[in-house]
C-alpha cells in the first residue's frame, strides 16, 4: 500500500471493464425485454408457456455452445496480435459453430411437439408453438456471442455497449409491433427481428472493429443455412406420411433422420465438406483422448 499515483496504465483497463460490465447490463435488460412483454400482454398464461419452451430451447446453448465460447474467447485473444491470424481462425471456428449450432435449430424444430410432451409432459402443448419459433431464433445467440467475442477480444468493449444499446431499441420497438397480435406476436416479432434485422446489422457493425469482413461472414454461414433449409423439408415431408406414436420413438427417429440428411448435404457442398471433417476428426481426437484417460 502506498499514496496514490498518476499515470499507472490503470484507467484504461477501467474504462474497458466499465464499458464491458455497461454492455453486460444492457444484455440482461434486453434479454428480459421479450418475457416482460409476453407476461404483459398474455398474463401468467403465456409467461409460464414462454418460460418453459424458452428453458428448453435454451438448454443446447448453455450445456454446449456456452463452454465452447469460453474456451474459444482465450484461444482468439492469443492470436489477436496477428489481424489476418485472427481472421483466418475466426472463419473457421464460425463455419464449424454454425453447422454444429443449425442443425440443433433444425432438429428442435421438427421435433419440437415431441420435445415438449417428454420434456413438459402432458398440458403444455400451447407452449409448441412458441417452442418451434424460439429454435428458429436459437441460432442467433452463438452467431452474437461470437461476434462479441471478436470484438471484445480487439479491445473493443465500448462499441460493444453501443451496439447493446442499439439492438435494445430495435427490439423493444419490434415487440412493442408484435404486440398488437397479441402475446404470440410479440415472440414472433422478437424471433423476426433477431433472425431479420438485429443478427445481419451486427455483423455490419462489428467489420467496423475487427478483421472479419461481411463477405466472411455470408460465406461462413450460407452453408450451414443451406443444409437446414433442405432438412427441414425433407424431414418434413417424411414427417406428414409417418408418425410414430412414442414420442420418444418419434425424437430419436426423426433426429437421426435429420443428422443424416444435414450432413449427407453438407458433404455436397464444398465449404460445408471441410468444415464437418474437421469436426469428425476433432471428434474422434476428443474421443480417444477421453477413453486413454
């Protein structure tokens, strides 16, 4: 301990960490924005309804996506000093985070009034709906936090806050839109306006701050969005001709008809081809180091 002294190099680690805890309440307030809205407009009905399909939609994401992110956020930071580094393995982890986390969107939208009866039970079947629109919006959040990621990780937490404050607004103003449809409006205008508005202008607005251009970003996602697009129908259109009756049945079926599919277009196209060997090989990798230990 000592007296107080000038020019430590401490303000602007402060004024980072303001910035990011500033950015970080702004999240959790525009997080609760939509519930709010919901329990609003629909009362405890629709707010028990949402609640539970939103834990459920949520599950993947914070049981596996989450822990990745943090693992990744160190790997990113020790390349950060290279910009064209940081890049090149920016691209890639995307392209891999994007197949991994749309097929879980897709798999949860074709099953998701299975999903609900096993998970929920009998008496939430209005909570399906709400589910299936919610899985839609799923991909949203690790494409966000990624990019997040990237930019905190180039030392800009300050954009970050004002890119909070600004998807705030965008979404209060869609809610407050999807209101007038009641409280199922108000989660399809949230849906909407994160798929829709608020995931492209973020991409926009992160190239401004850090190396990852637009043109990186379609390129990482459109192959991931290409094999849902065509799961969903084939699955689908197998789904209208045959049901089973177990629910159980019917996830494990359908999911494993769904994987089959995803990756079997995946494999067609090229970008998509790489990306899923990377992940088997990871896979395997990850799985003998598991059993040798």
């Amino acid at each position: 301990p000592g007296p107080i002294k000038r020019g430590t190099g401490v303000r602007p680690l402060l004024a980072f960490g303001a910035n990011l805890t500033g950015a970080n309440i702004v999240g959790y307030i525009t997080t609760n924005v939509t519930p709010f809205m919901v329990g609003f407009i629909g009362g405890a009905k629709y707010i028990g309804l949402y609640d539970r399909a939103s834990t459920i939609t949520l599950i993947p994401s914070k049981q596996l996506l989450l822990p990745i992110m943090n693992v990744m956020q160190s790997a990113l930071t020790r390349v950060a000093d290279s910009q064209e580094k940081l890049r090149a393995a920016a691209v890639s982890l995307l392209g891999k985070i994007a197949l991994i986390a749309m097929f879980v969107t897709t798999a949860m939208f074709i099953t998701a009034d299975w999903l609900v009866e096993i998970v929920l039970g009998e008496g939430w079947e209005g909570s399906v709906l709400i589910f299936r629109m919610l899985s839609l919006a799923a991909i949203t959040t690790p494409i966000t936090t990624f990019v997040a990621i990237m930019m905190i990780v180039n030392g800009h937490a300050k954009a970050l806050m004002h890119w909070k404050m600004i998807t705030f607004s965008i979404l209060l103003g869609s809610v407050i839109i999807g209101s007038y449809w009641g409280a199922l409006g108000v989660v399809a205008a949230h849906c909407i306006s994160g798929v829709c508005i608020r995931v492209p202008l973020f991409l926009a607005y992160s190239t401004g701050y850090q190396p990852v251009r637009m043109s990186d970003y379609v390129k990482a996602l459109f192959p991931a969005l290409i094999c849902a697009v065509i799961t969903i129908t084939v699955v689908w259109l197998v789904r209208l001709q045959f049901e089973p009756q177990s629910p159980l049945l019917a996830v494990v079926l359908y999911g494993a008809m769904a994987l089959s599919v995803y990756t079997m277009v995946g494999f067609f196209l090229k970008p998509a081809r790489r990306e899923l060997y990377e992940i088997f090989e990871l896979t395997k990798l990850l799985l003998v180091k598991n059993k040798s230990s």
